[in-house]
C-alpha cells in the first residue's frame, strides 16, 4: 500500500451544475490546451497513457477537481483562476472553492472493501466489448467483468508506482448494464457495486475515462459489505432489467 498526495477543489455555484464531467475538463482544457497534466494530452495531440493526474466530476450537482501527484500544483493554481465555469450553454457564478489536500491510500488491503460505482464504469474497449456480446450467459460475462476489473485496478497501481505483492481479489460483484455516450459515441457502461482487498480513494475512477469523470467509486458503509441487498448499489442511478 502506498500514500499518495492528492487535492481536491469543489466549487459551489449559484446553482445546481447540470453537466457531466467531461464537459468540466473541456471547460479547463480550453483555458490551458498546452498543458499536458489538463488535457491527458501532449502538444502533438497523442495521449498520455498514465494514470490521469487531474480528473473532473460532477456530482451531486457540485464541480470537483482532483489532482494526484505531480497534478497537484495544477490543481491548486486553477483554484484561485476561475470566478465561473461555463458548461454548455450554462453560466455558473463560483460563490465558494473547498481545497483540502490530503494523503490517501493506494493499493492491497488487509480486510475486503466495499465500494459503488457513481458514474458508469466504462470496462470494454472494441476487443473485450465483442467477447462480451459472445457469451450468453451472465456467468461468463460477470467473470469477464471481474478479470477486467482486477486487470484496472492494476493499472491504477502501476499508475500511481504502488507496489502490489499480493492477489487482487475480487468479490461480491453486483452489476448493471447502462447505456452512455462518449464524445457522442454510444457506450456499455456499468453501475453497481463489489468489494475487494485494495484501497481506492474516494471519488477516484477506474476503467477508460476516469478524468472525464466515468467509473467514479465511493466507499459503502461497513455495515453493509456482509449483507448488501439488490437494490442498494443502484440507489438513484437509471434502472435497467437484468443484473449480472
């Protein structure tokens, strides 16, 4: 396990922010379009294949900037830059910015830990995506789910330089199918819940694109992780008909 730096800012407006995340990072990323650790991208336009050090979310209508590591600075200077945000055709005033910094954990876990899925978890690119339509049943598909899961969460440890001497273990997978789009193309996304032997900080993402604000985590309760009911992971979330 490994303590990582982090900041994190949430900025609170006259009103609720109706957007996604990803259009928070085109809002930042058209202010600096030069600055890799913003864009997750270099000057001649190829992407930069680490874990993202700045990610965007919007949630529970609130604007949040998390900065990790060498983001950490960036983050920060953005803080006193803004006086609004303009997401869309929406103008949002900045009436108060929450920065804390912070050490959080990354990496095994001695106990299992419980955690949601807040935003779609993108976990298919085209080659497992067409594997996943393959199989008929959702045995096979949940095992794909679970290796693809495991499979992302060693590529944020690897990401941040966390060591993992130890089996990633994966349990108590609960997942639904969610429709969603990226960059206007129509995506599989899943919302749900699993408990597993690593830390994730709270409202870090896995899967594709996390710094756009999908596959967003949060912690459920202890008390929860030995009896969690069908329905508690996708409390508010959109409802489809078939778990995994």
């Amino acid at each position: 396990m490994k303590r990582v730096n982090e900041i994190r800012v949430v900025l609170e407006t006259d009103q609720k922010v109706l957007a996604h995340g990803n259009s928070l990072r085109g809002f930042i990323s058209k202010h600096f379009p030069q600055n890799p650790l913003l864009t997750n991208h270099m000057e001649d336009g190829r992407t930069i294949y680490i874990f993202p050090r700045v990610q965007y979310r919007i949630l529970e209508n609130r604007a949040i900037i998390i900065g990790v590591e060498e983001g950490i600075d960036v983050v920060s200077a953005l803080a006193d830059h803004f006086d609004y945000l303009e997401l869309g055709s929406k103008k949002y005033p900045i009436l108060k910015k929450i920065v804390t910094k912070q050490k959080v954990p990354v990496g095994i876990s001695p106990r299992m830990i419980s955690y949601r899925f807040l935003k779609p978890w993108l976990a298919l690119n085209k080659n497992n995506y067409s594997r996943y339509k393959l199989f008929d049943n959702f045995h096979d598909k949940k095992q794909l789910l679970r290796n693809i899961l495991t499979a992302n969460l060693l590529s944020l440890a690897k990401g941040i330089e966390a060591n993992i001497l130890e089996n990633i273990v994966v349990d108590r997978l609960e997942l639904r199918p969610q429709p969603t789009t990226l960059k206007r193309v129509s995506m599989l996304g899943f919302y749900g819940s699993f408990s597993v032997n690593f830390f994730i900080p709270e409202l870090w993402g896995i899967g594709k694109s996390v710094s756009r604000g999908f596959g967003v985590v949060r912690t459920m309760p202890r008390k929860r992780a030995s009896n969690l009911s069908t329905s508690s992971p996708f409390e508010g979330v959109p409802q489809q008909d078939k778990y995994l």
